[in-house]
C-alpha cells in the first residue's frame, strides 16, 4: 500500500474532531517547509488567545520568537503535538509546555548571542 493511500484511509477511520487534528499538523508541518527571513532579536508581544489549539499556538509563538531557529524547535514542537493528539494532554497543557520550550530557546539564543534580556 502507499504512503498516500494509507494515510487516507486512516484518515477516514478517524473521528471528525482527529481528522480536524491531523489537518491542522499536516498545515504546520508544511509551514515548516517555508523560508525564515532575518527579523528582530526581541520576542514580539503576541498575547495569547483564551480559545487557541495547539497548531495556532505554535503559529504565535513562532511568530512572538521569530529570531529562533525552527529546526531547533521542530523537534520539541512536534513531541507536543504527539502527546496531544495520539496521548490526549490537554490542548491548554500542551500550549503551556509549548511556550516554556520557546522561553527557554529564547534564553538559549541570548546566551549564544552574548546579548541579555530587556527585563534584566
């Protein structure tokens, strides 16, 4: 069987909601594949929504750290959204741990960057 049909045909014996959620990872892995341009050093001040799934919230914290490597993140993204959608956390649990593993990327680019945070 190929890659392709398989993956349709567990898409199809998957619920609505799983099928919603396997979209919106499939978005994020496609927008992984596209180019990052040079930006700021700062974190921009993306507030988080009350209502976000764990897709848009790694679209927002991307674009909050823009400065960030993604290979680097990509990895600890991805383990996220595994344990949300195959182990069931909880979206806000996951967003939670998410924007820890950005804070401290962050933190990891100043360090090596020899630059400090605005709020030492």
């Amino acid at each position: 069987m190929t890659d392709s049909k398989r993956l349709l045909k567990l898409f199809r014996n998957l619920s609505a909601e799983r099928q919603q959620s396997l979209l919106d990872y499939a978005e994020f892995l496609f927008g992984k594949e596209e180019a990052t341009p040079a930006v700021e050093a700062e974190p921009l001040p993306i507030p988080r929504p009350e209502q976000e799934n764990v897709v848009k919230a790694i679209q927002r914290l991307m674009q909050t750290y823009p400065m960030l490597e993604r290979n680097q993140i990509f990895h600890e993204a991805s383990a996220q959204m595994t344990r949300h959608l195959m182990h069931g956390m909880p979206a806000a649990e996951a967003i939670d741990e998410l924007e820890r593993i950005f804070e401290r990327q962050y933190q990891q680019f100043l360090s090596l960057s020899g630059r400090t945070t605005t709020q030492e």
